[in-house]
C-alpha cells in the first residue's frame, strides 16, 4: 500500500466534495492512513490464521486495537462531527472499567 497516493487521493476526493478546510483533508487522509501497516498484518492474519500461534496473534490484536480505533474516531469526528459512542455499552469510551 501506497499511504502517500491513499492520503493524496484522500484529500483530493474530500476537496472535490467540498469538505472543510485544507488542514483538516489533511487531517482526515493521516487519520485513515496513519495505521495501514496494522491493516496489512491484519489482512494477513485474516488469510491465514493458523499462520501465527496463540501469543503471536495476542499481540496483533493489541497493537490493532490500540492503534486503530482511535484513528478512525478522529477522522470520523473529522468528517462527519459525530463523536464516537458507546453503543454496546461496554464501557468503551471511558479509562475505568466501572
């Protein structure tokens, strides 16, 4: 994956469409490609599971989930001006587990 052509084309499209203001096309292309290594060995994963063992795929899952989610917050919020929610209600937006 190309993260530059991505970020370009990004900000191009979002341009065409009319969205915000140059800092934040820019804001929203790094958002979505800032983590396109995760989504590779991720994508890998997910073609060939039985490829990593048990702490292997334990640490995939951690450094996705870390990584990720909250750059799709930021660019969604970016975008649309919808924050995220909680709507399984598992107490994913807040730092206690209570």
């Amino acid at each position: 994956m190309d993260a530059a052509s991505i970020s370009h084309a990004i900000e191009g499209a979002l341009e065409a469409e009319g969205y915000a203001t140059p800092e934040i096309r820019h804001d929203i292309a790094f958002h979505m490609t800032d983590w396109l290594a995760d989504l590779e060995r991720w994508y890998a994963y997910c073609q060939s599971p039985e490829s990593l063992d048990a702490d292997a795929t334990a640490s995939l899952l951690t450094d996705f989930l870390v990584h990720v989610p909250n750059h799709l917050a930021a660019a969604s919020k970016l975008m649309t001006g919808i924050p995220v929610t909680d709507v399984f209600q598992v107490g994913a937006t807040t730092e206690s587990d209570g």
